[in-house]
C-alpha cells in the first residue's frame, strides 16, 4: 500500500476516481440518454442497413435475414406442409432451409425447440419470410417494452431498454429473447399481485426449457400455489395443443434429436464459443474436458439454484425477482448473448429496489458496466478466451444476493455492515 501511494503521490483510494466508481454519481440521467440514444441510433442504422441491401431474404454478407429466424420459419413452413416431424432432422430442415432461400451455400441454422415452439413457427410461416421476421421483431420487442415500463415507468428507463446493446443482437439474428424476457419479466412482476397470470406467462416458457430450472423450486419454497397452478395449466395446454395438431411424432422427432444437439452444440460448441455464455462454455474455451466441463457446470448451477432459494421468501420482491433471472441464465449450460433480454429486466428491478432502498457501494458503476458490455461480449472472449458474458451474468447474480444480504440479512454474512446504502 505504501508503494502505491508513493507511486501515485496520493491515497490511492481516497482519489476521485474511485470516490466516482463507489458512489456512482457519474453514472447520471444525462449519460444515461446521451449512451442510449447513440446506442440506439446504431442500432437502428445496422438493423435498416442489413434489410436495405439484402436480396431477396439473404443480407449481403450471404446469410440469411435474422440468421435464426430462418430455421423458425422453415420449421412453420414445413409443419405447414405436413411435414412437422421432419423440422427436427436436421438433413431435411437444411434442405428447406436453402430451398426457401434459393441459395444452396446460405448458411443453415438447427432447429432445436421443443414442440411448443412450433406453434408460433407455424403462424409466421403463414406469411412470406420478411414481413414474418418483421412482425415478429416487432411484436417480441414492443412486448419486452412493455413489460420494462411496468417494472419501471420511467422515459430514461426505455430509452436506456432500446439502447441495450443486446437489442441490437437479438435484431441482428431474429431471436426471441425479447419474447423470453416479457414472459419472465412479466411473470415475476405479477407474482405477488397475480399471481395465477403470472403462473400462465411463466408456462409458457416451456419453450425454452433449459431457463426452467430455478423456476420449481422458487415457486414451491415461496409458497405460490396459484402461480404453480398456471404454469401447470399453461405448459400443458401448449403440449396438449402440440399433441393434438401434430400428434406424438413431434414429440418423438424432439426427443431423438437431444443427444446429437448435445453433442454438436453444446459440448462441441457448434455455435461459437463466444456466443455461448456458460460455465460449460467457458471451461470447454480453454480447452477443458467435456466431463470437467458437466462437473464446474453442475456446481454453478447448483449455487445458482441454492441462491435463489435462499432469498425466495426473505427479500424484497425486486431482488428476489433479479436473484431468479440471473439464476435462471446461470443455471444452464446453453446460453447465448441473444437470451440476455432477461439480464436487462433483472437490472430494472435492481434499479427499482436501489431507488427504494438506496444503492450500495459500487452498484451503480457494475449496473452501467454490465449493460454495455453485451456489445463487446463476442470480440473479448474470441481475442482473450475471458468469458465476458458468463462474467456479466453471474456478476448481476452476486449484486443481487449482496443486496439480499446486506439489506434483508438473509445470512449471517460477514460483511453485511461494510456498506451502508447511499441516496440516489
């Protein structure tokens, strides 16, 4: 200590620039809009870019238009036509897949959904490609929108909400992180007021099973009956739906297919390591077994799991809300930096609880940090190996619980007293 103090002829930690990082104070509502609106400004420049040179429906990097949009479409398209079993072999799928793009080199994205999923498929298949990819886009998001509002309806909140890096990711391949982030965020938001619909909209995140491993056990241990009861009620009239429009071979197809989706895209990475935000992923990127990899993403997920449940009934709702959502990212080894729509929502419900209770010692500053750094995710982790994503995540878990602990004293934590909460 005294060598950094003679190095930088000051107390290093009584300097302003980490007074600013504690407090956060530089983190206002001017560089708030100012970041945002840049931030949304290129995102709408890219995404109008991307759409106004493709042909046809491939963009001019010869991909198709929304990238994993294509393999949802093709999928409605081929349940379409009779053909909803063949949607999960893979041979078949990217043979639709080139045929609906009219190009035999376009890149072809899997189709890995459980059967649910195959519903919303089919509607947009019911329209030509682009205006499918753009309704759906714009549904998904305006969804999202809404339910940030009801978390926190504030105009610097929204704009703060478009200019989430992850918006431009999420736009960029079609996805339906958006749809997954108003399912969640919604279904927490309405938990303790109604609970029944909150039941219903958590149900219906069957069709992305791999987030479903916290929900039980926080349902169950808060003591959410009627919550579990909608779930219950929509999960299975989405099967029930599945089942009686397609029958069991649906089913069957999705089943056989786990063990080579496993094998190709989760332990060999098909995707992209950098993309992948995982525990599993990170061990596998520094060339980790795939059996090392299973056993560090077990523990996670264990912690993760063991977290939540800990603060299920003994914090404020917004945490408990927050703990669940980075949990529910933490807990499986298939996460990509387009599912991170469900991030955003848990910071909005740290920032309301922040502004209810006061921040602690150096949120704000790991808040702004976290939503920008989606948009440098891919570029650190293919350059470093330092897996940015899995950072961000389970940094967002930790600020969560630290609030649990230190304002609620969930545990006899020893540090609970180090930081007392600071205005706004």
């Amino acid at each position: 200590m005294c060598l950094v103090n003679r190095f930088f002829g000051k107390d290093l930690y009584s300097s302003h620039m980490f007074a600013a990082i504690k407090d956060g104070q530089w983190v206002n509502i001017s560089r708030i809009k100012a970041v945002s609106a840049m931030m949304m400004t290129a995102t709408i420049l890219m995404v109008s870019f991307l759409l106004l040179t493709a042909h046809g429906t491939v963009d001019q990097f010869g991909r198709p238009l929304g990238t994993d949009f294509s393999n949802v479409w093709t999928a409605g398209h081929m349940a379409l036509q009779g053909q909803a079993a063949d949607a999960w072999d893979w041979a078949s799928h990217f043979a639709v897949q080139r045929a609906t793009h009219d190009d035999p080199d376009v890149p072809v994205y899997g189709w890995h959904y459980p059967p649910p999923f195959l519903l919303v498929a089919a509607t947009l298949a019911k329209l030509p490609y682009i205006p499918a990819l753009i309704i759906w886009q714009v549904t998904t998001l305006g969804l999202a929108v809404i339910t940030l509002r009801a978390i926190l309806p504030e105009k610097t909140a929204l704009l703060a909400g478009l200019g989430f890096p992850v918006v431009l990711i999420c736009l960029g391949h079609g996805h339906n992180g958006f749809l997954t982030g108003a399912l969640f965020g919604g279904g927490l938001l309405l938990l303790d007021r109604r609970p029944l619909i909150a039941g219903l909209l958590l149900g219906c995140v069957i069709y992305k099973p791999q987030f479903g491993l916290v929900l039980p056990v926080i349902l169950l241990l808060g003591g959410h009956w009627r919550a579990i009861g909608g779930a219950l009620l929509s999960a299975t009239l989405l099967c029930g739906l599945t089942l009686a429009i397609w029958g069991w071979p649906v089913w069957q197809a999705f089943l056989d297919s786990l063990p080579l989706t496993q094998s190709i895209v989760i332990e060999q990475g098909s995707t992209g390591w950098e993309k992948i935000l995982s525990a599993f992923s990170a061990v596998r990127n520094w060339g980790g077994s795939v059996p090392i990899a299973w056993a560090v993403q077990t523990i996670v997920t264990l912690m993760a799991i063991i977290g939540a449940a800990v603060v299920a009934r003994r914090t404020s709702s917004p945490v408990r809300n927050a703990v669940i959502l980075s949990a529910a990212l933490l807990s499986t080894p298939y996460v990509l930096d387009y599912d991170l729509i469900p991030l955003g929502m848990a910071l909005a419900f740290l920032v309301v609880d922040g502004r209810a209770r006061g921040f602690l010692a150096c949120e704000k500053t790991i808040y702004a940090l976290i939503w920008i750094a989606p948009l440098f995710g891919r570029a650190v982790t293919s350059g470093t190996t330092i897996p940015l994503g899995f950072i961000v995540i389970a940094a967002t878990f930790i600020l969560a619980m630290r609030r649990a602990v230190i304002l609620d004293r969930v545990t006899a934590w020893p540090f609970r007293h180090l930081h007392e909460p600071s205005a706004l």
